[in-house]
C-alpha cells in the first residue's frame, strides 16, 4: 500500500501579513491568498485526488474548495485539523504579546511544545487531535491520493511527528509558507517519507524571506551579523 498525501497551509490573510497570533481567529483569506491557492489549484488540476479534508475554519474551508473544483469534491471537515489556538494572544502581534504576557511569553518561547499561554493550547495537545485523523485519512484511502488543508502550527507539528523531529523545535526549524505544497508518502499509517516540502514553486520563484517569524529566537539569529 502506498498513500499520497498532499499536505496543504491555507493562503495568505490579512493577519498573515501583519505577523499576528491568529490560531483560533475566524479570518478569510486575502485577494493574494486566494490568487496562490488558485496557482496551486491550476498545478494539481491533472492529479488524481480522490478526497480533500480540511481544518473547519474559513480560511482552510476555501482554500479547500478552490483546490476541489477541478476535481469535483466536496471538502470533508475534520476539527482535529484546526490550527492551534493562541487563547487570549490571539489577533496580538509579537511585540504587543511580550509587553502584556511577558512570564507567559518566555515560557512559550523555551518550550512551545509543552506549555500553552492562558486558555490556549500546547504543541502536545494539538497532536492529540490532529494525528489520529491523518491515521483516518491513511486508513481510509489506500493507495490513494488525498489532500489535507490545515494550518501553519498544526502542520509544522504534524510533520515532526510523522518524521520524527523533536516537535520541542517546530517553530524555529519548519517553515509553512501560505498555500505551500507537501507531498508525504505513507507505507502504512505510522510509516511516512517525507517527498516535498513547503513547496511554493506555484506563485513564488523562490522561498520567501519573512521580515519576522514570530520567533524571537529565529529572527535574532536572522539579525546578528555575519563574520
């Protein structure tokens, strides 16, 4: 048995450009959000998918449906995929986080994967919902192509789960761009190669270079001068 699946983030938001928290943030996409999501849609228009899951939120439901049109699917929405939920950081900046949450903040920044800010949730906690609806989607589709919709954080983890990178890091060592491309290869459920990742080649003809990250310790080292 060999499963595909093309693993997807939604396309750029309002807030994507303005490097807010914005997990749990009902947010559509932006006019260049939908024209990447388009680009990516036009790229796969040839591939043989048979299903397409989403994240429910509004910006991965249509991302979800404009790749779909080609094929004539109808998303199927599985909550498990949402993106992860910042509690009261969310719509907040970076800088406007660390001036109102500053304990909690450095907490989050040592250790994303196990800590979570007040009323959100922790990297942990987002596998445990996540993962077993990959494991839904490979079982269910055997030797089938199959995309998934989802968001930024969530995918960053689920691909240092099913790799086996330590997920303590997936913030300052995995990028996901707006409407990029992975392609993961299951043998079986708990079997995955990794084939491409964070692939924009659709809109962009090069990786991006964010101006910041949300991770002051990726846009320090970013900063520091070189010798």
């Amino acid at each position: 048995m060999l499963t595909r699946l093309y693993f997807v983030r939604h396309g750029a938001t309002q807030l994507t450009a303005e490097d807010r928290f914005s997990g749990a943030t009902g947010v559509d996409l932006s006019d260049e959000g939908r024209h990447q999501v388009q680009r990516l849609a036009e790229r796969l228009r040839g591939d043989a998918v048979k299903a397409i899951y989403s994240s429910p939120l509004g910006r991965t439901v249509e991302t979800a449906r404009i790749l779909a049109q080609p094929h004539r699917l109808t998303p199927i929405l599985r909550d498990g995929l949402r993106e992860i939920s910042h509690g009261r950081w969310e719509g907040l900046t970076r800088r406007e986080v660390e001036e109102r949450y500053a304990e909690e903040y450095s907490a989050w920044e040592e250790d994303p994967f196990t800590f979570a800010p007040k009323d959100g949730e922790s990297g942990v906690a987002v596998l445990a919902r996540a993962l077993p609806v990959v494991r839904e989607v490979v079982v269910s589709h055997p030797e089938q192509l199959v995309i998934v919709v989802s968001h930024k954080a969530t995918l960053r983890l689920v691909l240092s789960s099913l790799l086996g990178f330590d997920a303590r890091g997936y913030r300052d060592r995995l990028e996901q761009s707006p409407a990029c491309l992975n392609v993961v290869d299951f043998k079986d459920p708990v079997r995955a190669r990794l084939m491409l990742f964070n692939d924009t080649s659709h809109y962009a003809d090069r990786p991006r270079i964010p101006d910041t990250n949300l991770s002051k310790w990726w846009d320090a080292a970013k900063s520091a001068p070189s010798e």
